[in-house]
C-alpha cells in the first residue's frame, strides 16, 4: 500500500506540473513573438517609386549590421532615420523599408505615431502601447497607473534586451521624446521619420526629396484609376502645382478621379483656392502645414509669415531683422529663429551663401498657407512698414 500511495503521490505531481509548466511555457513562446504590428502591403496601394531611397536605406542597414555585430558591447539600436518637409512621403517610405527588412526581425515588428496633430505624444503613453504590443501581461498593468516613463522604459528594454525587434517610429517630434522611448539593446532597429533632422545617435538621417517627374505622373495615374491619358500637358501642369508631393497628388488625383481633369486644374491654378482643392477626402494637405505653424511661438509665427515679403526664391537669416524690425533681432538671434522655423519644416535649408550663411527656400504650397495667413494674421498697415524697411 505504502508503494501505490508512493507512486499516486508521483503521478499526480508530475500532472500538476506538466500542466503549470506547459502552460508558462506556451505563454513565454507566445510573448516572444508577438504579431506583427507593422502596415501590411495591402495598406499601401498608391506607393509608386523610390527605388534610389529604398536602395540607399537597405545599404545603411546592412552596414549599421555588420557594424554593430563587431561591437557586442554596444547598447544602442541601429537607427534608420528619414526626414524631410510635411507631405513628402516619409511615412510611406518608412512602411515600405519595415516591410522589406520585417523578415529580419523575428521576434517582433512595432509601429507607434509620434505625434497626433502635429503635438508629441507623452513618452508614457508610447511606451504603454509598445509594451501592449509586445503582449505585456495586462495583469501586469493593474494596479501600476503609477508607473512613470522612466520605470516604463526600463521595462520596455527589458523586454527587448537580445531581441531582434524592427520599431517604426513615426513623426518623431525631438530628440529628447526619442530618446525616452528607444530600446537598449543593438539587436533591435528602429526606423524613424521626422520633419527636420534630428541628428539621433550621431547617425545619418536620410533627406526625403520631391518625387520626380516619373513617379509623380504614376502616383497621380493611380490614384485618377488612370493607366494613361491623352491630355498630358495637363496632367504635368496639375502635378507641378502639387509641387510633386505624394500626399497633395493623391488628393488630386481623386479629386479628378471624381470631378473631372479640367475642374481640378482650374482650381489648382487659383493661388488663393490651391489649398482648399487638395482638401479631398480624408486628404488636407493645408493642415499637415497648419499644424506645424501652430507649434510655433509668437515671434516665431510673425517672422515666418513675413518672410513671404521677399520676392527672392532664396534667403539668408539677415531678411529677418529689417522685417521683424525689433532692436532685439541681431544677426544671431535672426539666425536662431530662422533654424527655429525650419525645424519642422517649414522652410528648406538650401544650403550655404558665399558669405556662409544657410540659405532658405518656401516650398510652393507652404509659401501659398504663409501668404494666406499674413492676410490674416497681420493688420495691412503693419505689413506696409515691413516691406518698406525691407526695401531700405
């Protein structure tokens, strides 16, 4: 009797833990590999194009692996950063890169949006919802509303430490909200896209150009439901006053798509009712411009309207000082306020003056919203003696 009680006991222990065991071992399987999060090719039926940027982006990835493969000390992810003006297709490109280098990254893919209405979303919350998708027990989660960023992220590292996790960072307002949120390990990679450069981690950020001719005439054709047409003079017309800029051709195209080439072009010629035509649908290219102007300060906001002043395509910081006509405006501080500007994109750095000062350019669309809102903005009598002080 003591031998079949023996053995009963045994028995019944090893059910017992099989049954626990098993179970936490599914689960931890089943943590370690969280689906996808990452837009699927589906999402993504009007991409057409840059090949060249796909190219270059792929390149920097293998040789930021390799790199980090003989630093195995390294603590840092490898960073794939892409920024560029409002409307100029980043977050596109930024899909389609996690699309072609997700198979790499086994153990999970993210997405998170930065930024909701042109504002930074609180590092917290991003965390949180990086933490969900990495299938954080939400039992876990009770009873830690408490829980800070900082204790977060040690978390979040945690559970990414050795990992090889690919993280979509979108519309990344600064550096400092990036840098709260990156995982410490230099296994995982993340792809970042933001309107100015953010210089992260002291590695390359990729400048995102106007699209071509090529790829602009097959984004808008795609979105028309157009393979070709015979009006082509005015199909490059339309896509020129778009200013070869995906989001704003989308608009057009299915704006045309529904109210004809002719009606569409008519409005896309009138300065003061651009904008409102590549108002479309779910489309507002004006607000993905507006919104960066909203997070301007004050001064911020009344030198970027008066810089619509010039007749120059090009400008230097200098022009701000007779414009904003303030004592306090030095060469420095007109300097500081025009990186400000740009910062968001706003304005594009075209380079450097013989003199080396940056020089600065309007996109088309942007100069049209500045103008329209200096109209708005700034009493008439006000923008009078601007000019005139420009002029002398």
């Amino acid at each position: 009797w003591l031998r079949v009680i023996v053995l009963l006991l045994i028995t019944a222990v090893g059910v017992v833990a099989q049954v626990r065991f098993g179970r936490r071992a599914q689960t931890s399987t089943l943590e370690s590999v969280p689906p996808p999060s990452l837009p699927q090719e589906v999402e993504l039926p009007f991409f057409r194009g840059r090949a060249g940027d796909l190219t270059k982006l792929l390149q920097r990835h293998d040789d930021g692996r390799n790199d980090v493969r003989l630093s195995t000390a390294s603590d840092r992810p490898l960073l794939l950063a892409i920024h560029g003006r409002p409307g100029v297709g980043k977050t596109a490109l930024a899909q389609r890169l996690a699309l072609r280098l997700a198979d790499d990254y086994p153990d999970g893919q993210l997405y998170e949006n930065m930024g909701a209405e042109g504002r930074a979303r609180e590092p917290r919350e991003i965390l949180l919802s990086l933490l969900a998708q990495l299938q954080w027990p939400e039992a876990e989660m009770l009873g830690k509303t408490d829980i800070d960023a900082t204790a977060l992220a040690g978390i979040f590292r945690g559970k990414t430490a050795s990992k090889k996790v690919l993280i979509l960072l979108d519309a990344v307002r600064s550096r400092a909200q990036l840098v709260q949120v990156l995982p410490g390990t230099s296994t995982c990679t993340v792809i970042i896209t933001s309107r100015a450069n953010l210089h992260a981690g002291g590695q390359p950020s990729h400048r995102l150009e106007p699209l071509n001719a090529e790829e602009a005439t097959e984004i808008f054709l795609t979105a028309w439901g157009r393979g070709n047409v015979e009006k082509v003079d005015l199909v490059a017309e339309t896509i020129e006053l778009c200013d070869f800029q995906p989001n704003a051709l989308l608009s057009a195209g299915e704006r045309t798509r529904d109210e004809g080439l002719d009606h569409t072009l008519e409005r896309l010629r009138s300065e003061e009712d651009r904008l409102n035509a590549l108002t479309y649908g779910e489309r507002n290219v004006g607000d993905r411009i507006a919104s960066e102007y909203r997070n301007l300060e004050s001064l911020e906001k009344r030198g970027f309207l008066l810089l619509t002043l010039p007749e120059s395509e090009t400008f230097v910081p200098w022009v701000l000082q007779p414009l904003m006509g303030s004592p306090e405006i030095g060469s420095v501080q007109a300097g500081n306020l025009m990186a400000k500007i740009s910062r968001g994109g706003l304005l594009e750095l075209e380079g450097k003056d013989p003199s080396g000062f940056g020089r600065y350019r309007f996109s088309p669309l942007v100069r049209l919203f500045a103008e329209q809102r200096l109209r708005e903005d700034i009493p008439p009598d006000e923008v009078a003696e601007a000019r005139e002080r420009f002029r002398r």
